[in-house]
C-alpha cells in the first residue's frame, strides 16, 4: 500500500515536471517584455549605438517629415529627428522611474517598519500621517511639489517619490505586522534571540518579498507619471529629450503629422509594458503559482 502510494507521487511529480518547465520557457510576452526593457536600457546606456545624430540638431528644411528611410520616426517642427530624440529621451525617462522608485521604497521602510515595529502610539501617528497622504491622489501631490520648487529633472523625480510612497509605506507596515505576528517569531522569541537580530532574520527579509515585486511594477508607473508631468510642462525642461516633453511639444501638430505623438507615446507604453508584465511574472514565480 505504502508503496503504490510512493509510486503514485513519483509518477505524478514526472508528468507534472515537464509541465512546468514548458511554462517557463513558452511564454512569448515575457520574452517579449524582457527583450524591449534590454532595448530600452541599452538606449538610456549606449544612445550613441543606436544613432550617429544628435538629438538637438534642428534643420529647418527637413521639418515635419513623415517617417522614411532617411528619418525612421519623421522629423518635429524644428526638423529634429524623432528617433534620435525617442532614443536619447529612454536615459531621461528611466532615470526619473527607477529614481523615484528607490526612493519611495527607502521612504516606504522607513515609515512602514516604524509603525510595524514601534508602539502603539508610534504605530498610530505614522498611520493617521499615511491616510491623509492616501487620501490624496498621487500625481496630485507630484504637482503641488514641483509647482512649489520649480521643474527639472532632480525635482520630478522627489515629487514622482513623494506620490508613490504612501502606498508603499502602508503595504510596509501591514507586512511587517503579520510577519511580527507570525509562529516563526514568536518561537524565535522564546527561544531567547535578541530583537535586532529577529528583525534581521525574520521580518525584514520576509516582509520585503511581495514589496520588491511591487516595486518593479511601479518603476512603469514612475514613468507614465514623470512623462504626464513633462506633458504639462512640469518637467524636463525642452529641448531636452524626454518622452512626455516629446508627447508635450507634438500635440499641436496631431491631426497634421501624427508621427510626433506616435512613436514618443509607443515607447512609453511598451516600456510600462514590459515592465508590468515582468513584474507580474515575477510575482507568480516568487508565489509559486507558474503553470
């Protein structure tokens, strides 16, 4: 009996093994994502691998021209090369998302772990301060900050932070509650370990899991809000290369050279894109849950 049993395990472990490794290896948007986002990188990295031109040489004879073997992307008002601008513009838009990220999330743990960990006064004003800021939309808060200390590319990256690390801090905090809470600490309590080496141990790296996937995809939605702030003017100052301030300089010309808000607005959402899905992807191998 035991051994049919055993035989049955081993036998349903084998067919299900090929299973899962077909669904690692057969899944074209996450190869798609992660090709794009190397594209993207290798732009923001290397621009000048991409293109012999320079992002600010105007030509008023090549003005507004549709895309071509010559201009890929057509050209802007001023007859600068829209490729080059969408190519030189991926360093600017990058640097904004993963630099407002890193420092939502060092914000996040700061005031997450001092309401997790703290008492219950502690624990108290950090979360009344996190829902007044919830209250508030995000980009809201990006807004009012650059319009109190001016555009540029440091100040939309502390405001895109600003926005985003509520959110964060109170998924921090919530968190760190139930690993404080959880059977592994408490045994580690009894069993006489310090609370410095507790916190080591067990709850930050346990709390910081389902945070590092989120993180990921919110590097795409630093980018979607630093480019809706170009967009409005609050941003990367022109003539800069940056893919709001492209969306931004272009929309006067949309029912006349569509080009101009096309391929600046393509390369926006592909990389948010590539991102989420990555992010999401990651989120299924970290919780087990990949076909």
């Amino acid at each position: 009996m035991t051994v049919n049993v055993a035989e049955g395990l081993v036998t349903r472990t084998a067919l299900a093994a090929p299973k899962a490794k077909s669904g690692i290896a057969f899944r074209p948007a996450v190869w798609l994502s992660a090709v794009f986002l190397l594209l993207v990188v290798a732009w923001a990295v290397v621009p000048d691998a991409f293109t012999s031109e320079s992002p600010f040489d105007t030509d008023v004879d090549a003005a507004i021209q549709a895309p071509s073997l010559q201009y890929w992307f057509g050209t802007d008002a001023s007859g600068r090369d829209i490729y080059t601008r969408v190519v030189f513009g991926a360093r600017s838009s990058l640097l904004i998302g993963v630099g407002a990220t890193a420092l939502a999330l060092v914000a996040a743990i700061l005031f997450g772990f001092a309401a997790g960990l703290g008492g219950r006064l502690t624990d108290g004003a950090v979360s009344r301060f996190l829902e007044v800021v919830l209250a508030l939309p995000g980009l809201l808060l990006a807004l009012i900050f650059i319009a109190m200390l001016g555009p540029g590319v440091a100040t939309e990256i502390l405001a895109v932070a600003i926005g985003s690390a509520a959110g964060y801090a109170w998924m921090v905090r919530g968190q760190v509650i139930a690993v404080r809470n959880s059977g592994y600490v408490h045994a580690a309590t009894a069993l006489g370990h310090t609370r410095s080496r507790i916190i080591v141990r067990h709850v930050f790296p346990n709390a910081m899991r389902p945070l590092v996937v989120l993180a990921t995809m919110g590097v795409g939605q630093s980018i979607v809000w630093a480019s809706s702030l170009s967009f409005l003017g609050l941003g990367v100052a022109p003539p800069a290369p940056e893919w709001g301030a492209m969306l931004d300089a272009g929309r006067d010309f949309v029912s006349t050279a569509w080009w101009l808000e096309l391929f600046p607005g393509l390369a926006i959402v592909g990389c948010t894109l590539a991102v989420t899905v990555l992010g999401r992807h990651l989120q299924q191998r970290i919780e087990g849950r990949l076909a």
